[in-house]
C-alpha cells in the first residue's frame, strides 16, 4: 500500500510538470514551419555559360565520329546441359572504314559466329558477311550494305607518347555510342587471354567495357590510332586498364583481309639462333648481338637474295646447330637483338614488300635488299 502511494506521487508530478512545461503552451502544430507560397523562389545560373576549349574539342571528336561506329551482335551456337544446340549472343564494337560498308573490329567478336548483325548509329540494323579474319592479331573485317556510310578516319600510332589524350567510343555493356576519355597510359606488349600476344599495345586509362571490343581509341584530332580490345581487371569491367591494338598494325592488313579474306603475312625464310655476346665470342663474330643464320629456306627469300645458312656442323650446349652463315644485325635499319624483335618487324610488312637487311658475313658488314615471301610456319 506504501508503495501504491508513492507510484501515484510520482505520476502526478510527472503530470504536473508536462502540463506547466509543455501542454499549457499548446503543442507544436506543423502549420507553424511549414509554408505554401504561391511561387517558389530558386537560385539559378544566370544563363548557358560557354564551354571551355577542352569541352568544345570533346564534342567536336564524338560528333565527328559517332556516325561510324558501330554495335555487332554475333550469334553463336552452343551445346547445353543436355547437349542441345542453344543460340548464344555476345555484342562488341566495330567502325566503318570505307563507304563500301567494311567495317573494322576484332577477331574474338566475331568468332565462330553463324550470324553477324550490325547496329548503326542511327538505329537501323543490317545483316553482315564475315570478308576477312586475322586471328593472331585478332582483327577481322565484316561488310554490310547501307547507304550514306561515315568512314572514320584512320590516323598513326607511330611515337605515341605517354600522356597523349585519348578517347574510346563503343558499346559498353550494350548502351551504344558510349564516349569515354583517358590518356596513353603505357606502351607495351601485352598477352590476350587466349594467348595471343600483341606487340606496342597502347595502354589506357579511358574506361573500356566489355562491348567497348572493336571500338576506335581516338587522339586529339578524332582520328583512330587504336582499335579497344581487352581489359585488365579481376571484376571483368574497367579498372583503369584497357589495351588497344596499334592502327598501324590493322592498316598493314587491311588490303589483305578485304581482297583476299585472309593476311599474306611475310616471311624471309630463314632458320636463325640469337646471338648474345658470350656466343659472339666463342663463335668469333663481328657482333655481338643479331640473329646467326642456321639455314636459309631453298627457295625462300632469303635464298633468292643471297643470303647464307651455316655451313659447319656444331654444339650450342647440347645443341646441334650450324655455323658459318650470315648474322643479321637491322633490318630497314631497325636493330635485330632476337627472333621476337624479327617478328615484330614482320608484323609491320606483308608479303611482296622490300626490306634491307644488314648482315655481317665473316667480318664484312653488307646491306642486302629482300622480298618477303609468305609465311606459313616461320617468320
């Protein structure tokens, strides 16, 4: 019962102090803050302010080019579970490169496709004819026939510099003409994840998606110095490192892929060993760097040139090889230090073209002018 009393007590004072502190001054009503005025007053710019020089040649690359790139879907079958055939879809980039309708993009878009579709800019779609591939450049040219192409224009990759501005146009996860911008990042040789390798790739931080494969990297001037193929990322979307292949690298295929469906790569029919200065000197040559002669191919290139293999039997390590024949030290004047460096001077020619290779044989320093052949096997 002492215990009821105080409960009580203490309500009634509780109750007594809500009353004087609060409910005597009424309670807090919403009409007291908030307010319906008949015009809302905001704060806004004062008019369009011009843009900025830079902002004026983003626009002016992306109007320009925008017309010729293009979305290809390309369909595939596949097996299931139950080893069904299933259609399958995969979407990537491409641009248009002339106004007969080929259109430029990689190989791995492409690939195993049983259908081709190409999506202009402006909406409308087109079947394609798959007209050349280039599987270890990982190129390929498709075709389609509309009306009122925009070629894009094809620039030079030759001494791009880090730091260059660059800019990606492309179809990342499917939104079509997508403009990102970056700069040269690196330039490098990079491997695809299916072992391809792709020598002077231009690194860069312009964000490219899966989509973005086949699309043009662009300079300054809106001219293509890249075509965007591949990302480095652990999450398969970009993470600031994306690789373009070299224009210079497409262009010196083009003419093949489009007359021919296929590239004459070049070859000067040789079989060679490189050279570093500890063989240099054992061996008793003039240089201590290039590519030794082991056999010249009967009938290749470099047999009709003049050009020399080996002609005494010997050991490198374990190794037999033949000695006594030319060392090629440049090639056009390009120094020639391995078979990677020769493969990468290969892949700037095609079959038919001249070169000038300098050789020592013995110790006497010629310049003899080549044909390429065709490769088949060997560079």
């Amino acid at each position: 019962m002492r215990f009821l009393r105080t409960f009580m007590f203490a309500i009634l004072i509780a109750a007594g102090f809500f009353y004087f502190t609060t409910y005597r001054h009424g309670l807090p009503q919403t009409s007291d803050w908030l307010s319906h005025p008949q015009h809302v007053e905001l704060t806004e710019a004062a008019g369009n302010e011009s843009l900025d020089a830079e902002e004026q040649n983003n626009i002016g690359v992306y109007r320009k080019n925008i017309g010729a790139v293009v979305n290809i879907t390309s369909r595939v079958m596949t097996f299931d579970f139950f080893y069904g055939l299933v259609p399958q879809e995969g979407q990537g980039s491409g641009f248009v490169i002339d106004k007969e309708g080929h259109i430029l993009t990689n190989y791995h878009v492409i690939a195993d496709a049983r259908q081709v579709e190409v999506t202009l800019h402006n909406r409308k779609k087109y079947k394609a004819t798959i007209v050349g591939t280039d599987k270890p450049h990982d190129l390929a040219i498709v075709q389609i026939k509309a009306p009122d192409l925009q070629p894009i224009v094809l620039g030079d990759s030759t001494n791009l510099q880090v730091g260059q501005k660059v800019y990606a146009i492309g179809n990342p996860f499917g939104l079509a003409g997508t403009l990102t911008r970056g700069i040269v990042s690196s330039i490098r040789q990079v491997q695809e994840p299916d072992g391809l390798v792709i020598d002077e790739a231009i690194q860069t931080d312009a964000a490219i998606n899966p989509g973005n494969s086949g699309g043009p990297l662009l300079n300054w001037h809106g001219e293509v110095i890249g075509i965007n193929t591949m990302i480095a990322s652990s999450v398969g979307q970009s993470a600031g490192i994306g690789f373009a292949i070299p224009i210079n690298t497409a262009k010196a295929v083009v003419n093949d892929l489009v007359t021919l469906g296929r590239v004459r790569r070049p070859a000067l029919g040789v079989r060679t060993i490189p050279i570093d200065p500890e063989v240099a000197k054992e061996l008793g040559l003039a240089a201590d760097y290039g590519l030794l002669i082991v056999q010249a191919v009967e009938g290749g290139s470099a047999d009709r040139a003049g050009l020399r293999g080996g002609t005494e039997r010997a050991y490198l390590g374990n190794t037999p090889i033949m000695i006594g024949g030319d060392l090629i030290v440049a090639i056009d004047g390009a120094k020639v230090e391995s078979q990677q460096a020769l493969a990468q001077i290969m892949n700037k020619h095609r079959a038919g073209d001249t070169v000038r290779v300098t050789i020592f044989r013995g110790k006497k320093k010629i310049e003899v002018p080549v044909a390429l052949g065709e490769a088949r096997e060997q560079v």
